[in-house]
C-alpha cells in the first residue's frame, strides 16, 4: 500500500518525511531477531490500511543506526508519531491499541475499513450503557497506557481550555513524553476519571497509572525540583 513504506536509506527516510510537512507520520523501529516487532509490524500494515492519510515509515533500527540515533531509539519496536519534523508521541514497546488511540486523536480522522463497516453494522442498535465497573476498568486502561498519560480538554495541538494549554507547555518545556487523552470524547472517563481519582477537576496528570495532580501541584513540583526525582525514581522501578 502506497503510505506504508520500508525506509532504504538515511536520504530515503529524509525524502518521505520531507514531502509533506502537515502529515501525520508513524516512524515504526524494528528488528527482524525481536519476536515482539513481527507480530507488531502487522498491526502497523492493518493501521496503515485504517488510516490511508498517514505516512507509515519502517525502519530497521541497526540496519539504519543513524536514523535510530537521531531519535534515541533504545529498544525495539519502538514507535513515533510526527506532524511533519515536529514531535507529537513515542512508545516504547509493542502496543497496537495504544498506536491507534493516538492515531485517531492526532489525525484528526477516524479509523475507516473494517472499523467503519462494524459501526454501520450496529448503528441500528441501541448503543448499551456501560456499568461502573466498565467505566472503571476503561479508565484505568487509559491511566496505564504509557508512563505519563495526561487527561485534558483538546489536544497537545489544539487544547481547549487554558488550564491544559499550560500542563502541555509545563510538559513539552520538562521535556516529557506523554500519552493524553481528550475527556471532551467520552463523558464516561469523564465522569469516570472524577471517581476513580477522587479528583474533581481536569487536567489530571498520572504517572505511572497513579495520579500525580492538577496544573497547579504539577507547576509546584517542577519549581521545588521534586518532578524530577519522582519522575527519575519511578524510572528505576
């Protein structure tokens, strides 16, 4: 399929990526002796036929060492999510519900294929409510999606109230890595959130499925230093 592609070459890599500065890429790095990466670099292929106007980029992470260097790829599969040459999400790990959840918050698109045809097969359907206990779980599966998740209205690229405006900034300007979602998609986790966290508020930041606070007692931590020994201790677990 014309947007997945197997990078050849430093040049080759540079060339794609260059083509069009608005798109969405994936950089998906791999290595054919990790079992993880072939199982993984499936369900790139599936996400790259559900999302046709994302770029999907392999690339063998020591055939090309100097691609990997340049974005301090450590361990395979390890995959990047970019708006042109700009940043939006990495992992570390094989996750393919993760890759789509970004997916569908950074493209700005829903998944289509068979994503598409299995909702008009049920939209006749009333749509059943979830139990608390659903609610729950599906808010602590987000909560443990990556090692940072922050709740927030919006997205990194187009926030929609200043609070989160300001944790992204807090955030991009520590430079942390961070999953996130919109609680403006889903009044569920919405609520959810409010529960299982006993915080009423958003944006909520958590740390390793835990939270960690709000805009203010995120800001206090980075002044007095201490975001940098919890984030440094919770590293070495």
């Amino acid at each position: 399929m014309s947007n997945l592609i197997e990078v050849t070459s430093p040049e080759h890599f540079k060339a794609e990526l260059s083509k069009d500065l608005n798109r969405v890429s994936v950089l998906n790095f791999w290595a054919p002796w990790a079992e993880p990466c072939k199982a993984f670099n499936e369900a790139v292929a599936a996400e790259a036929a559900r999302f046709p106007s994302v770029l999907f980029l392999n690339i063998e992470a020591e055939s090309l060492a100097d691609i990997s260097e340049s974005f301090d790829i450590e361990a395979v599969p390890s995959f990047l999510i970019l708006r042109g040459h700009s940043l939006l999400a990495r992992h570390s790990g094989a996750d393919p519900a993760l890759l789509r959840s970004m997916l569908s918050q950074h493209s700005g698109q829903p998944a289509t294929a068979n994503v598409a045809s299995s909702a008009a097969a049920t939209s006749s359907e009333p749509e059943r409510s979830r139990t608390e206990e659903e609610i729950t779980e599906r808010c602590k599966e987000i909560m443990n999606r990556h090692k940072v998740v922050l709740f927030m209205k919006g997205n990194p690229s187009a926030p929609k109230c200043g609070f989160s405006r300001q944790t992204v900034g807090l955030l991009r300007e520590k430079g942390v890595e961070f999953a996130w979602f919109d609680i403006l998609s889903d009044e569920d986790v919405r609520q959810g959130l409010k529960r299982v966290n006993d915080w009423p508020t958003f944006p909520q930041i958590i740390l390793n499925g835990e939270l960690v606070g709000g805009l203010d007692i995120v800001k206090e931590m980075i002044e007095s230093g201490e975001w940098d020994e919890v984030y440094a201790d919770e590293a070495q677990e």
